[in-house]
C-alpha cells in the first residue's frame, strides 16, 4: 500500500515502529539532501558532473588518479558545510531506543555518526568520504594535508609502504568491505522490521538487503520521494519528504 498524506505516513511509522523489537533503519543519499548533501540521481546532482573515476582506471592510470582526487575535491566544496537533518537525528534516537537497532547506511558523508547514532551501530556499505586509506595497508590518512599537498604540488598521494591513497569511499568496481555487508546482512536477517529509507534501490548488493529481510519475516517499508523498483515487495510505502515523514521522531 502506498501512502502519501503526511499524517497518514507519519501513524503508519510510528504504529510499526512501536510494534517493533528490532529495527534495520537502511538510508541512501535521499536522506542527506535537506542538509545539502546533492543526491546521485537526480537530473542535476554534480555527480553527474563530477562521477567518480571506477576503481580500475583508479588503479591502473596515475591520470585517473589525479583526476580521482580533482573530482573528490570539488564534490567536498558542494557540501562542506553539511549538517545533519531530521532524519538523520530521527534515526540516531530510534538507535538510542534499543541496543539491537542498527543503521544501515549506503552514504559516505559521516552524517549518521555527527548527529550522534553510536558509531558501532552504523554500519557503512559504501565506506566514508571523510578520510582516506592506503589501498594496500590500510593505514588511515587524513584530507586537509592531502589536499593542500595535490593543490600545491598536482602529486597524488602515496603511502609509505608504496601503496595508492584513495578516498575511503567505495568505488565501482571495487570489491565491498566484506565485514560491513557480512554485519549488514545478519542485522537485516535479524530485525521485525526493515525502514528503506531515501535509496533508489539500485545499487547492488545493497540494494537486496530489504528483500533478504522481508524473506526472514520482517516488515518491510520504505520511505521515499519517488518509486523504486522494490515497492511491489514492502508492506507499505511512504511517499513524501523524507524530513517531513521522520520529523515526529527527531526531537
Ligand atoms: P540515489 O541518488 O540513487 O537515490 C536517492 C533517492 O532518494 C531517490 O529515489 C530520490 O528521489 C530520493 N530522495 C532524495 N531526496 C529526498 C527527500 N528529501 N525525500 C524523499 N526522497 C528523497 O541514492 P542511493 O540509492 O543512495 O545510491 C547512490 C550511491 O551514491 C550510494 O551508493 C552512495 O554511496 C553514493 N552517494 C552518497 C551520498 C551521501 O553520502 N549523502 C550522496 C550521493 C551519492
């Protein structure tokens, strides 16, 4: 069933979150756009300007490298003064509510851990666009002196040990943090109750984790502007602004 008058949706959430002893709160980038954090999809989003260089060419080219960082750069410009929203504080009460509440997330803007959801209960798909690591040792390196090295010099970032320093974020093609999807899929098996939240639900694996819930029982709803493929498969869909339909829960 589809909904879409605001107070209706917003009974609809609470009434399930209520009857609910385990909640997965699954988010995608619609859930950051109110705090100004562009979208992927949408007809104008810079990342359609800006896409991000896959990880082959990244590995394989030092042009794309720098082309990499150049791009990485100017999306942080866009919204470097990102904060969280309603939706995110909804979220992080709804995480204070239980300890076995988990969030799942497919964003790479660290907004989840700054409005205050315990950090070891956001579990990053897509890994965090906030800080870089070595992609043969792991060692974590920060942004500001990458970027004022590169602006000064042109020169990418090379980790002691020789290794590429790359954003800490997910490129295609690059293989997916194998904790983080092993953490998000036992949380979807667990939960009663699977929130899709402000994902077009396209990208995959991620994209089949409200599936994967929905066969072990739990309820499934998403929460989102437009269609996505998945409506078919939940029990309810709320359409409307994501803000507005988590409002009630964030103070
Ligand atoms: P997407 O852009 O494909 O889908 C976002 C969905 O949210 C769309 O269906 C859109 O209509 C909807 N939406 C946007 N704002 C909304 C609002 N205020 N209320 C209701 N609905 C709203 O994003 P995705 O599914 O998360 O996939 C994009 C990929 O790009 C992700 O893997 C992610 O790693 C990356 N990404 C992340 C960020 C971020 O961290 N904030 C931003 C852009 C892209």
């Amino acid at each position: 069933m589809v909904l879409s008058g605001l107070s209706d949706a917003q009974a609809a959430l609470a009434e399930a979150i209520g009857a609910a002893s385990r909640i997965v709160a699954f988010t995608g980038a619609g859930v950051s756009t109110e705090c100004g954090v562009p979208d992927f999809r949408s007809k104008d989003s810079p990342w359609r300007r800006l896409p991000p260089i896959p990880y082959d060419l990244f590995v394989a080219d030092e042009l794309m490298r720098e082309e990499a960082w150049r791009r990485k750069f100017a999306l942080d410009d866009i919204y470097a003064r990102a904060s969280p929203g309603r939706g995110h504080y909804a979220l992080a009460n709804l995480a204070a509510l239980n300890e076995e509440n988990s969030i799942v997330t497919q964003n790479i803007d660290n907004l989840h851990q700054t409005s205050g959801a315990p950090p070891d209960r956001v579990i990053e798909l897509h890994g965090n666009g906030t800080y870089a690591r070595c992609l043969a040792c792991g060692l974590r390196y920060e942004l500001a002196p990458i970027r004022l090295e590169f602006e000064a010099s042109g020169r990418v970032p090379l980790c002691g040990c020789g290794g590429y320093v790359k954003s800490a974020t997910i490129s295609f093609g690059q293989p997916m943090p194998q904790e983080a999807l092993a953490r998000a899929c036992e949380a979807a098996v667990a939960c009663d109750l699977f929130l899709a939240i402000g994902s077009s639900l396209v990208v995959y694996p991620a994209a089949a984790l409200p599936t994967l819930a929905r066969e072990h029982d739990a309820r499934l709803i998403i929460v989102n502007g437009e269609e996505t493929p998945l409506d078919y498969e939940a029990e309810l869909v709320l359409r409307g602004d994501i803000g507005d339909i988590l409002q009630p829960f964030a103070s």
